[in-house]
C-alpha cells in the first residue's frame, strides 16, 4: 500500500509537456498589423487633394462655435481645385483717386489741365527739335521738364550760348512767358573732370550755363522773379557715363515748370491752402 501511494503523489507533482509552436500566435499577430499598416500608408498617399482640403473644411465649420451651416458646405471637387487669382493692388492709383482722396481744389485741377496744354504746345514748337532728339518734353501732374541737350545750346567746354540756341529757347519763352509759374533752370554735365581758369569743376559749369539760359529768358521778357538757376553738376546723369551716347544724354539743361501750389516762391501759405483745400491753421503747421 505503501508503494501505491508514492507513485500516487509523484504522478500529481508531474509538470504538464511544454507546447513549442505558441509563437505562431504572435507571428501571425504582426503580420495582420503589418499589413494594416500598409494598407494605411497606400490610403494616405494617394489622397485627393481637392477632398482633402473640402473635408477639412467642412469639418473645421461642423466643429466651430457658429454650429453647422449646411447652405455654405461646397461640394466636393474632383481633382485639384482652380486657383483664384488674386488682384495685385497698385502702387500709383489713378489720378482720378488721387483727386478723390485729395479732394484737390477747383483752382489746382485747373492749373493741372493748363499745364498738359503748355506741354502739347511746347511739343508743337519744338517738333524738329525733338524729332532730331535734341529736346525732350515730359509731363506731370504738378510740373512740365523740357529737357534740352547742351551740344544744341553750347559749345564744349563753354557756357555762352550759341546762335542756334537762340531760336530754340525764343520758342520756349513764347510759349511760357504769359504764365504766372515759377521756373527753375537746371545745368548738368557728364563726368569727364573740367578744371580751367574759367570754370574750376564741373558744378561751376552746369551753374555757369543754367545762369546763361535764365539771362535770356529775362531778355525774352520773362520776369526774373519767376526764373532760378541751379547746377546738378555730373550727380544726376541720366545715361551712362561709360560710353559716349550716355555722356552725350547727360551733358543737358532742364527747364521745370512748377505748379503755383507746390514751387517754393510760386504762393504764400495762404495761397497754397486755398489751392490744396487746406484749413488755414493747418497750412502754417510745419
């Protein structure tokens, strides 16, 4: 009976038999996530923008405090959505804006149409000249620039004017003479350095002929009030000084009619606000 027994516990303290293919549990585990996981990226990779973004949107108006707006929900674009073009906002509004936002005076908008017509006069008188592209007429709202160029005015190195020249700026002063304007008289010159009894530089110079263009427009009848002389000297070329056409450009005097509103001597403050619509307090202010 003994013996019986022994057996008897040792059967019950036996340890049951090891199973060796439970991995197949977790292999098989990893490979239903792997591909799962394949299965996603391929999804979100060949996304639909145009859905994308309609979806977002969407969402974003579902989740928002103003709640669901069913009317404003766009559908569903199929392929990539258009791009709406933006319109570039301009640097220079058109002058009708300008006047607008101004609110410019009777009195300014007037002497700007003066001018446009002192402007295609002077393009009529001037027309061999400009076409032999001796003289240059630019417009502005607020002044007129006769540009005219010094081989038709001087000869090289002087500032006495030459017998051409006279015709030239007689036709000028016929033109500018009834005009109550301010007009400023500008010399310029290349860079090639001057340096003679006469003239020490180059700014000697440009002021030196300036001065001479405004002592025949005094004879022409133009008040000398009106008239100021200014040399630039070679500092504000217009061509390039490297090559002879661009010295040929720069060597030039420049006529600027001025409008009464904005030259220095042209009005008193007064006069000014008037033009400009300007409180007469404010027109005193610095």
């Amino acid at each position: 009976m003994a013996r019986r027994r022994k057996r008897y516990v040792g059967a019950a303290n036996r340890s049951p038999a090891t199973n060796h293919e439970r991995w197949m549990v977790s292999y098989a585990d990893f490979i239903t996530l792997l591909f799962a996981f394949f299965v996603v990226m391929y999804a979100i990779s060949s996304v639909n923008e145009g859905k994308y973004k309609t979806l977002s949107e969407s969402l974003g108006e579902a989740f928002s405090n103003k709640g669901p707006q069913v009317n404003q929900i766009a559908p569903i674009q199929i392929g990539i959505s258009p791009t709406v073009v933006q319109p570039i906002p301009l640097e220079n509004p058109p002058t009708a804006e300008v006047e607008e936002r101004r609110e410019l005076s009777e009195e300014i908008l007037k002497e700007r149409k003066q001018l446009s017509q002192v402007s295609d006069q002077l393009e009529q008188v001037l027309a061999p000249f400009i076409n032999d592209k001796l003289v240059a007429v630019k417009k502005n709202d607020y002044w007129i620039e006769l540009e005219m160029n010094s081989e038709m005015l001087f000869l090289s190195g002087e500032a006495e004017l030459s017998k051409k020249a006279m015709p030239a700026l007689k036709k000028i002063a016929e033109v500018i003479n009834p005009l109550p304007n301010m007009i400023n008289i500008e010399g310029h010159t290349d860079n090639v350095p001057i340096d003679n009894a006469q003239f020490r530089s180059n700014w000697d110079l440009s002021s030196a002929r300036a001065t001479s263009v405004v002592h025949e427009f005094v004879k022409a009848g133009i008040s000398p009030p009106r008239l100021s002389a200014i040399g630039y000297g070679e500092f504000h070329p217009i061509g390039d000084n490297k090559i002879e056409a661009g010295r040929f450009k720069n060597r030039r005097v420049v006529l600027v009619l001025m409008s009464q509103a904005f030259a220095r001597y042209g009005a008193n403050d007064e006069e000014r606000a008037k033009l400009l619509n300007l409180a007469p307090t404010a027109a005193g202010q610095p």
